[in-house]
C-alpha cells in the first residue's frame, strides 16, 4: 500500500455542517477528490446546489440536505435518510457556526443563545446523533472546526461568546474522544487562525494590523490550507490520533 492510500475516502460518505461555503466548501471538495460520498447538510439551500453541482461536475459525488444543526428532530431525520438512502456515515464534520463582534457588559441573552445553539449545541448533537451509529459499527472520525480563539483571546475586536464556544468545543472533542475511543470512534478538532473568507471580506481591513500584520507567517490563510488537515484527519492516516486540537494559524498564537 502507497502512502497515499491511507488518505483516500474512496467508498465513505462524510456529512459536512455548513459544507456550502468558506472552510466547509473547500474540505467537502477535497473529501470529494479523495474518493468520499459528500452529503452537505446546510440551511442555505442555494449555496447547497451551488457547492454539489461544482462537486459533481469535476467527477465527484456530492449531495445536499437542509438542516439546523440546533434542531435534533432535522439531525435525526437527516441522520436516517443518509444511511438509509447512501450508506452509514464514516464522517462528520462539525462545521456549521457563526460569530459576531459583542461587548460583554452588553450583550442580549438572544444573541448569546443564538450563537451557542449552533457553536455548541449543535456539535454536541450532531456528535451525539451521529456516534450512535459509529460506536455502534465500531468505526469513525468526528472532526470539530474549533478555533485559536479557543485559545487566546482576540484583541482589539472583542467576541468572547466566540471565544467562549470554541474553547467549549475543544474540550467536548477531548471528552468524546476519550469516551469513545474503546469503539473505534477518533474524535479530534482543527482550530485554525484568521482565514480568509466571503464572510468577513470588510473587516480583513479594519483589522489588517492585528489579524495579518502581527500573524509571523504575514498574510491570511486560506480555506485551501484547512482541507488538507480535515483529510489527514478523516482518513486513516491519523488512525493513531484522536482527543487533538490540530491549530493551523500561521503561528499567531506562538506570541
């Protein structure tokens, strides 16, 4: 066997939160060049037609499927459609999240709840709903898009419900991946660095000083330079690897 093997996806399906667009859309494209079955479960259902037909057009397989990732009533019944329809989900990424500038002294309950419903809670059932199944079969990656603001704490753009939510989602990929490892299931997390996307485009120069200036490697990622470790890590070869937080940040959390 070729190294090369080890990261081949060919004959899995993996189920991609938020697969539509930024660091979600390039890791369902390069699961898709590796072989995989790509089910990308997103509430945008244009971006969703979008990413699948781009997938499918360069000779891969992808689909789409509308769901909240806060939602366990959508989770389960897209959960069972999958496996039903394509086969048993070998894995999932936890992509899905939003985040938001705040001053803590006066930041609403709404939007606290907001953001923790799919920063947190969504993880937590899609990992819940979805091990089942992994356990169950004895086999399985989970890989959480957590964040260095897990880490750190961004300045001067203060966020700390952001902040907050990663760091909760590192431990939750240490705690799961520790529980689960007796059936086969690796759990593990990437938190990268400030990544150019759509999403922010304005602020990339409001806050060109802190976010690239003061990076070491000086200049933004890309979601290109994400992908590659979400295959490593859905893929056996990190078949020795779980309970990790993979930090891809240009070294901005060395100082």
């Amino acid at each position: 066997m070729s190294i090369f093997d080890k990261f081949s996806l060919k004959g899995k399906v993996a189920v991609i939160t938020g697969g539509n667009r930024g660091i979600g859309r390039a890791i369902a494209n390069g699961f898709a060049d590796a072989g995989a079955t790509v089910v990308i479960a997103a509430r945008n259902e244009a971006k969703s037609a979008e990413a699948v037909a781009e997938i499918n057009a360069t000779g891969g397989h992808a689909i789409a499927m509308k769901i909240n990732v806060s939602d366990r009533a959508q989770i389960e019944e897209m959960v069972q459609t999958v496996e039903t329809e394509i086969g048993p989900i070998d894995v999932l990424v936890n992509n899905a999240g939003i985040g938001f500038h705040a001053d803590a002294l006066k930041l609403e309950d709404s939007e606290w709840k907001r953001l923790f419903d799919i920063n947190l809670e969504g993880v937590w059932k899609m990992c819940q709903i979805v091990g089942r199944g992994m356990t169950e079969r004895k086999s399985g990656s989970i890989i959480n898009i957590g964040s260095m603001s897990g880490l750190i704490v961004n300045r001067p753009q203060w966020h700390s419900p952001y902040g907050i939510s990663k760091a909760a989602v590192h431990h939750l990929t240490r705690s799961l991946a520790a529980e689960w490892s007796q059936y086969g299931v690796r759990v593990n997390a990437i938190a990268p660095g400030y990544i150019k996307t759509e999403i922010a485009s304005t602020e990339y120069e409001d806050y060109r000083h802190y976010w690239k200036d003061e990076v070491p490697m000086k200049r933004y990622g890309s979601t290109d330079e994400i992908a590659p470790a979400a295959l490593y890590l859905a893929s056996d070869a990190s078949s020795f690897m779980t309970g990790e937080v993979m930090v891809i940040d240009g070294g901005y959390t060395l100082y």
